[in-house]
C-alpha cells in the first residue's frame, strides 16, 4: 500500500475493527481454554484467517469498488449457484446443512451471501434511485432479494435469511422507496405472521416460545437463554475476570464461543467490558453511516447503507438474544464470534467501507 493511500484511510473505522478482533481474540482463549484439546487452535485459527483476511482488505484497497457495480450480475448469480450447491452437496451440523467442505475449513457460503447481496443489490438499484413509488416497481427489487432469500431459509438458516431482509429495507430506504408503500409491506407481513406460523418448524417454534417465557422448556431451548442472562448478570460491574467465569468455564453456557460470546463479555469483563465493546460498535456504525453520506456516487452509498445495515442488524439481534430481548436466531456477533466464514465476510465488508472512504478522499484533493 503506497504511503498517499495510507494517509487517507479512515483510522477511527480502522481502530475500532482491529479493536474489536483483539478483544475477540482474548475472549475466545477464555471461553475455550479449559477444552485442552482444541481450546488453542480456536484463537489460532481465528488469529491466522483474521491476518489472512486483513492481508486481503489491504490488498483490495488498491482497487476502485466502483470495479464491483460491473460485476453484480455476474456475483448474483454465482451467490445462486453457491446456495444450491450446498443444499445438493452441503453437510450437516447444529440440525441445518449449512456448509461446504473445503480442505479442513469448513466454509459456509451463506455468510459470503450477504456481502454478495448487498453488492448485486447496489448495483441493481443504482439507476432507480427515486423510481420506486409503486408496487410496479418495488415487486422486481423484491423478487430479486426474495430468491436467494428463499434458498437460505430452506438450509435451514432464519437467521441470515433475516439479515437478508434488514439489507433490503436499509438499501431501499436509502434509495428512496416510496414510505407508503414500505408501510403497505410491513402491514401485509403482519396479517399474513399468524399463518407462517404454521410453516414453520418445531424447533422453531419453540424458539419463539422460550424467547416468550424460557422456563417453557428450561432444559431444552430455553437453557441457552437462562444460561445466558444468568451469565451477563453474574458479571455485575467488573466482571469475574477472564478465564474466571462459572458458566462458561464451566460448560453451562452453551456456544459460549460463537454466538453467546457476548454473554463470556458480561461474565468476565463485566458491565464495563460489555459497555466498551458496544462503544465500539457504536463507533465501527457511525462510521458506515458517515461513509455512506459523503460517498462520492451512488453505488458506493448503497454500498455502504447496506454493509452498516447488516452489521447494525447483526450487533442488535445476537446481543438482544444473548439477554433475552430477542429470540435465539444464531446470528454471530461481528468480529467476535468465533467463524472463518463470518470474520471473512465481516473484514471484508469492512476493506468495502474503506475503499468508498479513500476514493471520497481522493476527490477532495
């Protein structure tokens, strides 16, 4: 990276990301130490692909993302072909066929699907930018999302399913959607929630149920909830110190690496280790917005609307899961939770947001 480059990247995005990893870092190797046999290789492995994908970010910044609004088709259909491939070649874990096997890596293309969306999408919606005021034209933009949308739910994966629809909402909202018309959608949704409940699966529903009241099924899908809040609870203002926590060196807390690292925070760090990683995601947003205002087109705006958007979503749901404000959807926390696949698309979104920053830069010199 030339030294002109460097000095126009966005140091406070920057700081805030690289922050983020670190402490993430630390927390996995807390929650996973006591496991002797694979606790080190989670921080290894994390640690190898975050410096990998970091590598990556640097070496993507020496091209225009304008270079990306060529290729949304073409990355569409691709993300289709992807999807497919793991409902016909795909394995199983966690009760979903999620992931395709490559090597000893385990990649799950529907987190790479977002990124991929919010690219094909920007570049769909470039040219309708104030045109969507009827139904006429919001149906297609629908459709188009509603597919790969589809295909994720049949995984199954609700969770990013979920994301996918946050994407939309935050990129058509900032392409100018008519509110109305928006308004008419959510009232539709509404009506029609009653009877999705019948398409849905048990597991599902019960999901539901215990984020209603958790004692439902205190030892089955609740038990992640009340192991939870029992842990964020327990931390009070300091925290029990790492490696310290009962409920996650303990085993009570179930995925206490992945997506209720955030309840590991609570426990050992605290209300002031929780507070300094929302300060962060706070700053990791604000930033994404800001990039999105002063982008210097249209499609590095949509760009950035729609990788703040999915991060927003994603920071929201898994930190309201983790307390028990939201129901439990398996949505990892952005740069936190232990996941190749999830810290590669995160960074790279990230590398994104950057770019649109230097080019923006650029202009003003």
């Amino acid at each position: 990276m030339n030294k002109r480059l460097l000095r126009r990247l966005d140091f406070t995005l920057i700081f805030a990301a690289a922050a983020i990893i670190l402490m993430s870092l630390v927390v996995i190797g807390s929650a996973t130490h006591i496991n002797t046999a694979s606790g080190g290789s989670f921080v290894q492995r994390q640690g190898i692909f975050a410096i990998l994908n970091i590598a990556l970010a640097v070496f993507l910044m020496n091209f225009d993302y304008k270079m990306l609004q060529r290729y949304g088709m073409r990355l569409y259909w691709i993300n289709l072909a992807l999807l497919l491939a793991v409902m016909l070649f795909g394995h199983s874990a966690l009760g979903a066929q999620r992931w395709i096997q490559i090597g000893p890596v385990s990649v799950q293309p529907s987190e790479f699907s977002k990124v991929i969306m919010i690219i094909s999408l920007a570049a769909l919606l470039e040219d309708r930018v104030g045109k969507l005021n009827t139904l006429q034209d919001l149906l297609p933009i629908v459709g188009f999302v509603g597919l790969p949308f589809l295909l994720v739910l049949k995984q199954p994966d609700l969770g990013t399913s979920l994301v996918f629809i946050a994407i939309f909402l935050g990129m058509v909202f900032a392409a100018g959607v008519n509110l109305k018309l928006l308004g008419a959608f959510f009232g539709v949704g509404l009506l029609a929630s009653p009877l999705l409940w019948h398409f849905l699966k048990d597991y599902q529903k019960m999901r539901i149920l215990v984020f209603l009241d958790p004692n439902v099924d205190p030892l089955g899908s609740g038990y992640h909830i009340i192991q939870s809040e029992i842990a964020i609870g327990s931390g009070q203002l300091f925290g029990k110190g790492l490696f310290e926590g009962t409920q996650s060196q303990l085993d009570f807390l179930p995925e206490n690496h992945t997506d209720f690292i955030f309840a590991v925070v609570g426990e050992e760090l605290g209300f002031v280790g929780a507070a300094v990683l929302l300060v962060l995601y706070l700053v990791l947003l604000w930033r994404g917005v800001r990039i999105a205002q002063d982008a210097s087109d249209t499609f590095g705006m949509l760009l950035a609307v729609g990788i703040t958007s999915m991060l927003a979503f994603h920071v929201l749901v898994n930190i309201g899961m983790t307390m028990g404000i939201m129901p439990v959807t398996g949505i990892p926390l952005p740069l936190m939770s232990y996941g190749v696949s999830a810290l590669s698309t995160n960074i790279i979104a990230i590398a994104i947001l950057l770019n649109i920053y230097v080019k923006k830069q650029r202009l003003l010199f």
